[in-house]
C-alpha cells in the first residue's frame, strides 16, 4: 500500500493598487446599510412600532409604512453580502470596474431605502433598477474574472 501525497501549487495572485477602489465601496455599502437602520428605527418611533416586532401586523397605513421601511432594510441586507463578494472577486481582474458597479449598486440601494420609505411600495422602482444597474453586471464580471483566472 503506498500512499501519494498531492502538493498542490499556486501561482501568487498580485492585486493591483486599483483594487483599494473596490474595498473602498465595501465601506459604502456598510453606509448604505446604516442609513437603511436609521430608518428602520426612526419609522418605529413614527409608527409607534414595539420591539421585537419585526414586522407589523396591522392592517393601517402607518403599519404599511413601517413595513415598507423594514423591508427596504432587509432587502437590502440579503443582497449586501453577495453583491460585495461578486465585486471583490471581479476586482482581482477588473478593478476600476467592479468598483463603478459596485459603487452604482450602493447608490441603487440608497435610493431604493429613501424611496421606499418614503413614497411605499412604488417608491422603490428607481432605486432597484439603479440597483440592478450594478448587480447584474457585476454577475457578468464575476464569470469573466473566473474565467480569466482559470486560464491564467
């Protein structure tokens, strides 16, 4: 019985000093994350909303809205850690712009809080297609950037 051992070699990944741009809008996006809190907390202080009500369950306009701006925060907490994932990762490759969408993403998802907090449900139409305007490519550049490695 003999046994192989694997060694398993990697080139160096060297990142650019373009990269800092892309790490830069990671902070953004923790800043996009708080704005969405404060409002999360200041529509419960509106709203007369207790903790640890997450959600209301009633069935008045002033429930609505404070359901609009809980939901504008978690929305945008379900897609903050893969959109920040999908950025670093096509940074390694395409620095300048995975940066720009992320960056794009962070602006989206400012304008989807303050819309949907503001005006409902339909408030948040601009903020999600701006949004969209940065995850989707970023999808894309992620793909590229593997592919790229890969062949590298």
């Amino acid at each position: 019985f003999s046994r192989k051992i694997l060694s398993l070699a990697m080139a160096p990944l060297s990142l650019s000093s373009e990269f800092g741009y892309a790490v830069a809008v990671v902070g953004a996006s923790y800043l996009a994350n708080i704005y969405g809190a404060i409002k999360v907390v200041t529509a419960r202080k509106k709203y007369d909303i207790k903790y640890p009500t997450l959600y209301s369950t009633g069935t008045t306009k002033n429930d609505e809205m404070y359901n609009c701006a809980q939901r504008a925060h978690q929305n945008t907490l379900e897609g903050l850690p893969v959109v920040n994932l999908m950025m670093l990762s096509s940074a390694t490759v395409y620095p300048r712009a995975a940066a720009l969408f992320g960056f794009t993403w962070v602006v989206g998802r400012f304008l989807y809080i303050r819309g949907y907090t503001e005006g409902g449900p339909e408030g948040r139409r601009i903020g999600g297609i701006v949004s969209h305007l940065g995850d989707f490519p970023l999808l894309i550049t992620t793909f590229c950037a593997a592919w790229h490695l890969l062949r590298a």
